[in-house]
C-alpha cells in the first residue's frame, strides 16, 4: 500500500510532516520543530507515533524530540551531529544507509552544506524525498557549516532523484524565493507560472509544498547554477557552475 503524508505548520514557518505506512499502521514525524503541532496532527489523523527522523540538529528541527519520544516510547533515528545536540537518539545514519518505517523504506543521502550533519530520507517506491533545510520550493537553505561547493554537490545530488519525486522541504519560504528568483530569471517563464501559482497559494492559505524535482528543475535558480543562460545573466560566462551557486546564495543572503 502507498505511502500517506500529512503536513502541517509549526512555529512560524516550519513546516511539520507525518509519513504513514497504512499497511503496518507506522508512522514517523520528520523531525519535530515541536511537540504540541505533531501531537495535534497524530490525533487528526488516528496514527501511532513509531518513529522520528530527523535531517539536522537546529533546535527548530529538533525541540519537540524529547517529549514525544518520554510519550509514544518511538524511536529517534538521526544522522551523526558531532556537536551531540541532537535528544535522545537511538539510531545514527549516514549516506547509503536505509530506514524504514513500517514496511517503507528509506535511503538516506547526505546532504551537508546548511550544517555539517544535514541528511535526506529518500522513499525511492513512494516516489517521496524529505528533504528539510537542503532544498526548498524555489530556493535552497542557507550555507551555515558547510562551503558553497559543499552546498551545490549536495543539490546536485538531489538534483538527480527522478523527476516525479515529490519533495518536502522544511520552511514555508516560496513567496520570498519566488520574489529573489525573479531577479535572477525574470524571463523565466516556469518561474512566472510558479510565481502566480505561489500567489494563489498563500491567498487561499494553502502550503506550497510539496513540490517535484521536475518542477524546481525548471524555475530554482539554485538547481540551475550550471545553465549558461543564468551564469551569463550574473555577467559570469564560463564561470564552474559552484562559483555561480555561491554568487546566487550570496545575492540572496542579501535580499
Ligand atoms: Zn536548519
């Protein structure tokens, strides 16, 4: 049986997300940017917290960890954060690694650059990538711990998930991207569309997400650091394609 997700606003702007495995009755939370939301969605939908997996160790990723797991007795699967700061984890991941939940199943795919530690869950048969601070609808996060270089490898590597995956990223950040992205495209017409559906989006308070590779192929100007006609739109002819990811990510730090 197919995959089911549930997502849900926390804190400001995270976004919170529940996968569930109809056929075994698990379900995970992927990270947990707090308690009380993941509680509130578990009982909308009459699942049973089995597991939570979690891609970086920022405190909005991670500070509901503690009392769910006292609560549903889950288990807390996480990738190898040197600082510790991840709560009580049970399981630790690193690329190449698979998780499941139920009887779904995860790759997990190393994806640093925003942190050190930062991973994907990638269910390659549900055709589902979460993939938190990495890479967001029409944007990517910010390069905290890593280099420019690091960052661009790690979109690379997503870049290359079949174009029908459907991502979940971890902000509700669209609008904002979609108003930076223009500047870098604004002759992009995949981006225009995207821009007026973005709008209709956020007016009819409807999430963005999830999005598709396919679709962030054609209008994220992070993903397309290596198509000529955006490096010649930053005056950067010729330039390797990760010299015009960090021109981009350094525009938008500034925007
Ligand atoms: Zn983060």
């Amino acid at each position: 049986m197919p995959a089911e997700t549930h997502l849900f606003l926390c804190l400001k702007d995270n976004f919170g997300v529940l996968l569930h495995d109809p056929s075994t009755g698990a379900t995970a939370a992927i990270d947990a940017p707090e308690a009380a939301p993941v509680e509130a969605a578990l009982a909308a939908k009459g699942w049973r917290l089995t597991d939570i997996l979690v891609t970086h160790h920022h405190a909005d990723h991670t500070a509901g960890i503690a009392e769910l797991k006292a609560k549903h007795k889950c288990r807390v699967i996480a990738p190898h954060d040197k600082a510790a700061k991840i709560p009580a984890v049970d399981v630790r991941v690193g690329e190449g690694d698979t998780v499941t939940v139920g009887s779904l199943t995860a790759r997990v795919l190393e994806t640093p650059g925003h942190t050190l530690d930062h991973v994907s869950y990638w269910f390659e048969q549900d055709k589902i990538a979460f993939v938190a601070d990495t890479l967001f609808s029409v944007g990517c996060g910010r390069v905290i711990e890593g280099n420019a270089g690091m960052m661009w490898d790690s979109l690379l590597k997503l870049r290359k998930l079949p174009d029908d995956t459907q991502l979940y990223c971890g902000h509700e950040y669209t609008a904002a991207n979609v108003r930076f992205a223009l500047t870098i495209e604004p002759d992009n017409a995949a981006l225009r569309a995207r821009a007026d559906q973005v709008s209709k989006q956020i007016a009819q308070k409807q999430p963005t997400i999830p999005t598709t590779i396919r679709a962030e192929k054609s209008y994220n100007p992070f993903l397309r650091a290596d198509i000529a006609s955006v490096a010649a739109g930053l005056g950067m002819d010729g330039a390797n394609a990760a010299s015009v990811f960090a021109t981009i990510r350094g525009k938008k730090d500034k925007f």
